[in-house]
C-alpha cells in the first residue's frame, strides 16, 4: 500500500468516530465517574498502537495507520472494568493482535474489542464489565448523538447496524409485551451505553461481518438472538459479547453459503475497524433510502420525546 | 476489638453503638452513637435485605420492622421455585442489626498536634446509621378458592404462617388474594403479571398470632429463605404497588468474590474521605441522610448506592467488629467450611479471622417511576475496599506561641472555609444553613484589607 493512502485523511469517517468515542470516554473518565483510572486507558492506548507497530512489521505487513487500534482502545477502555493492573493492556494487545493473527481468507475473524473484552473476562475473574455505568441522562445524549450522526454521516451508518438493532429491538418489545410490562421497561432496557458501542462500533465492523446482504442479516439476527437467549433463557451477564464471540467464526460458513462481494475499504485507503461507507467502491452495502428514513425517524422520535426525558 | 490505622493510635466509642443497636426495636431509631434517640426517623419506609450467593445457591434474609396491627401483616416474595420446609428460617433480628452496624458511614476524628511540638495524634472512629422495614405488599390469605391459584406448600415456621402459591394468571391471583382476605392495592395484578409469566412461584407469610404470643418477641424476626436460582436479583416492583412515596431498600450482599453491582441501574460510590466542619459530629445522622439525598438527586433518582464494599475479615477503620463466622453462618453464608478461597481472592492484609465473604452494601431509595424493573445484580471480581467516611480535624487548642503557630491558625481558618464548602457540595445545603449548623465552628473571613498591608 503506498503510504499516502495510509496517510491520515480529514475525510477518514473514523476521526468522527474517534471523536465520538473520545467524548464518550472524557464524559465517563470526568463527570460520569467510571470506576476508570485515567492510568488505564492510557495504558491501553499505548499497548495498542505498540502491538499494531510491532505487529505490522514482525508480519510484514503494509502499514495500515493507528486510527483502528485508537478505536479498539477507545471501545476497550470504555467496556472493560478491572481492578488488576495488566487486564487492560492484556485484553488491547489480544484486540490488536487477533486481527493479524486469526484470520481466514484475508479477513479477520473477531472484531478485535469483542476478543479483547471476551479474552480478559475469559482469563481473570477480576475483570468484568458494568452495563449500566452511564445513567440514562448520558444514555440519551448518546443515543441522539449516534442516530444524528447516522442521519448525517456514511461513517456511521451500516446496514449490519440496524439489522441487529432491529432484531434486539423486537425482541426486547415482544418480551415486555409477554411479561406484561409497560414501555418504560423497554426504554429502561436500552438506555444501556454498551448497547450503543456494540450496535455502531463493533458489529458493524465491515470486516468481520459478511460478505452478501442476506448474510448479514442473518448474522446480525443471530448475534441478536443468542444474546437474547443468553440473557433471558440462561440468565447470562454481557451476553452481546459472547454471542458476537461465537458467532463470528461462523462468518465464513455464511459467505460460503451466501456469496457476496467482498467488502474493500473505499480507495483501500481505511483500515480494519472502519465502519461501512456507501456509495462508493464495488463491494457496498447499499443501505438505500429506506434505512436513512428509518434513521430519520428513530432521531425525530428521539429528538420529540427529548422534553419529557429525566435530563439533569 | 482489632482496628488499625497507619497514622496513630485509636479509641473506640463502638459498644455504645453496638448496643444501641442491639436493643429490642424502638421503631425507626437511627441507630448511632452521634444520633438523639427520640426523634430520628431517617429513612422511612425502609427496608433490609441480606443477599448471600455463591454460584446459584442463596440465601435472602428479609428483615422488616412492621409496626401495623400483626393481623394485617403479609409479606408476598415472588421466588423461583417451590420451597420445602428446610428451604425457609426464621433467623434473628440482631444479625442484620450487626452487618448494619458493621457497614455504616462512619465519621472518623483527628487531632491536630500541637505546631509549636512534637507531632501527637489521637484517632476516634465511630458513627453507625440504620434502616429497616418490610420487604413486599401488604396482604393477607385465607382459604383457596381455584381461580387458577394452587397452594403448592403450607408451612407454620416459627411466628409466621407461610403459603407458597402458583398462579396461571395474574387477576385470578389478585382475585383470590382478595377474596382470602388480603388488602390488595388496585395495581397488584399489573404487578404480579410478569412473574407468573415467569413461572415463578409466590412465597406469602402472614403472622401466626398464637406462635408469635407463645415465642414471646415483641417484634417479627427475619424471614429467610434458601434456594438456587440463575436469577441474581431482588423482586422490588411487586413492593412499589402499595407504596405511596419512594421507599429505602438497603441491601447487604455477601459474596465470595468481590464486590456486587447492579446490572441494569447505574451503581456509584457514596462521596467519601471529606474533611467536614466538627459541627457535623452533633447531627451525624442528618448530615450522612442529606449526602444520600443529594447524592440521589445528582444520579436523577435512578441510582444504586454503595456505602460500603469490604472483606469480612477487618475494617479501618472499624464501625463495629466484623461478624464472627458463627453469625456469619446465621446470615446464610454456606462456604466458610469449604477449604480455601477460589481463584482470584487476594489475602487479606489483616488475617484475623479471615474470611472469604465480601460484603456489599447498597443503598436504593425507588420508586415506580424511577425504577421500571426488578434490580439485577453481578458479583464482580473487584475487591477494591471502599467505605463511607467523613473526616473531622480537631485544630490544636493549646497556645500558640510561636511563629509557626500563627501560621497554623491561618491554616485552621483556610481549613475551616474549605470544609464549609466540602459541606455544601456533599449535602447541597445553603450557606445560612452551613453557618447555622456550624455556629461558631464557621469560618471568620478576614477583610480583604487587613492582608493588605500586613506581614
């Protein structure tokens, strides 16, 4: 790759990205109150731009820039609670070395905060994660943020995305519909932050995802629906994680069974964790005017029901 | 007693504590040393449970310090299955009492030492507060009538008279609750639907008259209750459907792990480690209700507090003893016998009696509105101690006759300004109270000028 296509872009969708993860990470580090030392995110940033160094050079690789291993940090210190020194950098050096190291006909098979994550809790039972950590008035920033976002930038906006959101969507609705419960359990249930990074930042990641629209539908409705499973039938924690995790390796399987175009960054020009962008380059998924006015409506719905939510 | 403190030594005002807690329930007493004994109704409506689990086992102690007529006390407890007789205990008040005493917020005291000599150090750590009630609705049963109800089990435990009940629908439940006699508020049904659709089973108690006479306590002992369940949660809904205003739950978790959290509301950490006015040592118990108070507010009401997360086996420093592994057991905790503690657990740094129990304790204050579901709670494997203390510094009291002395009391005036404000931010309370409560404790400003031109 030549290095001016590694080169950082003002156009790159992923500094948007990072933003949005950034600001989300200073709001948790700051008046949010995580239970997050600043040492640690700080730590994982230098674990993964340090892995992705070495990493590209041990496997001879060409350079594929630091703005996805910025992301998987930005997700990992986000997600990942630890009371142990070395989970942190342990989980970001997995992250960042899975996407060199598993991987089967030119993809990678985990999005690498998935297995960072799955990888930490995996190894040590002091590291957890904390679903509920941003209270419902930050959550509600956040949604309004993503789905403007969505609305107005490519960067955002993924097929896969609304395909698992959907999913979770309805499933969550026809649970509280046969328990019995009223709405407000159903927003309660998805004023979760985790919940907005894996639908818009790791799911959705086009690399791992497959190749054919109908295969990533499926996908994204069974990640959807063994979490559910998971959470409701067996009464499992972080269930969208382990269900991303086991999924996954089933990518292949679906682009075997469902042939598509493989998916190529626009200009070969962004790296791993980029999120999908139309309109451009021959492997699209063309999200179409349907999903954009779904977006529009869920960000009008949102936007309207913004007075009567519990702001501080 | 076993306390410790890396900066002096300690006395103890703590068997007054211990004791006050201990005595038969005078009903709502804030039970603490710094507390007046008549008047303190701190958080009304509350209730205490204690949640032991290991895996799926656990134990649930719900204790609630009724004061209606027994006749129209009933306690309704969705559960996960049907419990036999050895399932259920009638436990002891003065267990719960104790892991009250242990978790409290304490207040802690310094003494600065004189900055004309050698350094000298004196440390008091005392200062508990307590809370308690009843854990679901009000009701009471009678005989069965079908409606789709089928009394699974009947059992007379100790003072209670116990019913453990399916239902196939949620208005033939609240039906035949009515007709057996129960007070059911008009929302109960709404309620009990999502458990029934659960296949969950309902555990109701009311008061045995007869037994309750012949046992000879003039209050209701805990219920316990032991089973296994995937489900780490605690049924508050089901509680919210009588209830008129928000209610206080404070419940102790003990695990084996590390600390407990819930999964589906926001848990943070109470303030902690301010040094506030000594004022504050008069009305403890109305300076720590207004940091719970404001400290709700900030979390939008929808919060889960923790005041205390801590090993079992010391504390620092300590608010009352930890509890021995006998009273331990008495809780439910069902693993002390087990050999060595599972991968991940740290030694404690005082090996005392050690014990691998991890006490949490979480304080919820909910309301319908605030809190749609039932709270879910994960053990996590943070161990990290953390406690509810608030910081009073005596200023030295002798004379000062010396250039560093006048410094020092320059330091003091800063000092109390600075904890003048920490008590504003931690209870929200204005400046005229601050200075009413602070009397003549408040900080004297002075002019602007008088620094002005001297040395």
């Amino acid at each position: 790759m030549p290095a001016r296509l590694a080169a950082v872009s003002i156009r790159d969708p992923r500094l948007l990205q990072i933003a949005f993860l950034g600001s989300f990470l200073c709001a948790g580090l700051t008046v949010l109150h995580f239970d997050l030392q600043l040492w640690q995110p700080l730590l994982i940033v230098a674990t993964a731009l340090g892995m992705q160094w070495g990493m590209t050079r041990l496997m001879k690789v060409p350079p594929a820039g630091y703005l996805s291993p910025l992301i998987s940090s930005f997700g990992l210190s986000l997600l990942l609670r630890s009371d142990l020194w070395w989970i942190p950098p342990f989980a970001a050096a997995v992250a960042i070395s899975s996407k060199f190291l598993i991987r089967f006909r030119g993809k990678h098979i985990f999005n690498p905060t998935n297995l960072g994550l799955a990888a930490a809790m995996l190894v040590s039972d002091r590291a957890w994660c904390s679903p509920s950590q941003w209270g419902e008035s930050a959550v509600l920033i956040a949604w309004f943020a993503i789905f403007g976002l969505a609305v107005a930038h490519r960067a955002f906006r993924s097929d896969v995305s609304i395909y698992f959101f959907g999913a979770w969507l309805l499933l969550k609705l026809g649970r509280v519909v046969y328990l019995g419960q009223r709405l407000p359990v159903l927003w309660h249930q998805l004023s979760t932050g985790s919940l907005i990074l894996f639908t818009f930042f790791m799911i959705s990641d086009p690399k791992t995802t497959p190749d054919s629209r109908l295969g990533r539908a499926i996908y994204a409705s069974a990640v959807a629906g063994f979490a559910f499973y998971l959470q409701h039938g067996l009464w499992r924690y972080n269930t969208l994680i382990w269900a991303l995790l086991a999924v996954s390796p089933l990518v292949p399987l679906i682009d075997w069974l469902f042939k598509g175009e493989r998916y190529r960054w626009p200009g070969q020009s962004f790296s791993q964790a980029t999120l999908f962008t139309s309109g451009r380059g021959s492997g699209e998924m063309k999200f179409g005017r349907f999903g954009i006015a779904v977006l529009g409506r869920i960000f009008a719905f949102i936007t309207a029901s913004l007075p009567t939510m519990p702001l501080r | 007693m076993h306390s410790r403190d890396t900066s002096g030594q300690f006395r103890l005002l703590l068997p007054l504590v211990t004791a006050a807690c201990l005595g038969p329930l005078s009903a709502h007493a804030f039970c603490g040393f710094y507390v007046g004994k008549s008047d303190a109704k701190l958080f009304n409506e509350a209730s205490q449970v204690a949640l032991v689990r290991d895996g799926e086992r656990t134990v649930m102690t719900m204790s609630n310090d009724y004061k209606g007529a027994l006749t129209d006390f009933a306690l309704v407890v969705p559960v996960p299955s049907v419990l036999s007789k050895e399932q259920i205990h009638v436990g002891e008040r003065k267990y719960i009492e104790r892991l009250d005493a242990y978790s409290a917020p304490r207040l802690v005291e310094y003494f600065d030492p004189d900055p004309c000599a050698v350094a000298r150090y004196r440390v008091l750590a005392p200062a508990t507060e307590s809370s308690r009630g009843m854990m679901a609705a009000k009701d009471e049963a009678k005989r069965g009538i079908a409606l789709g109800v089928t009394v699974e089990a009947r059992y007379t435990i100790g003072e209670y008279d116990i019913l453990i009940l399916s239902a196939k629908e949620s208005s033939g439940l609240e039906t035949w609750l009515r007709e057996s006699g129960y007070r059911i508020p008009p929302k109960a049904s709404a309620a009990l639907a999502p458990y029934i659709r659960q296949d969950m089973k309902f555990f109701v108690a009311k008061v045995n008259l007869t037994s309750h006479k012949e046992a000879g306590f003039n209050y209701l002992r805990p219920i316990q209750i032991a089973y296994e369940s995937k489900k780490f949660m605690l049924p508050i809904r089901l509680g919210m459907a009588n209830a008129t205003g928000p209610q206080d739950l404070v419940v102790y978790t003990l695990t084996r792990r590390g600390r407990v959290e819930s999964t589906n509301y926001r848990t943070t950490k109470l303030p902690t480690g301010m040094d506030i006015p000594l004022a504050v040592k008069e009305d403890f118990g109305g300076f720590f209700k207004a940091v719970f108070e404001h400290a709700y507010e900030n979390e939008d009401r929808r919060a889960v507090l923790t005041e205390y997360a801590w090993n079992m086996s010391w504390c620092d420093p300590c608010a009352a003893d930890p509890l021995s592994p006998a009273e331990l057991r008495q809780l439910g905790v069902f693993w002390l016998d087990d050999g060595p503690a599972p991968m991940g657990i740290r030694r404690p740094m005082i090996p005392s009696n050690s014990s691998p129990v991890f006490l949490t304790r979480l304080h919820v204050r909910y309301d319908p509105e605030h809190f749609p579901e039932d709270l879910v709670f994960q053990e996590t494997g943070d161990q990290e101690n953390f406690q509810a203390r608030y910081v009073l510094r005596h200023p030295f009291e002798g004379s000062l006759s010396c250039a560093a002395g006048e410094r020092y009391r320059e330091q003091v005036e800063e000092r109390r300004r600075i904890e003048a404000q920490t008590l504003a931010q931690l209870t929200g309370w204005q400046s005229d109270v601050i200075r009413r409560r602070t009397g003549t404790d408040a900080p004297t400003p002075k002019p602007w000028y008088q620094r002005l031109w001297s040395k």
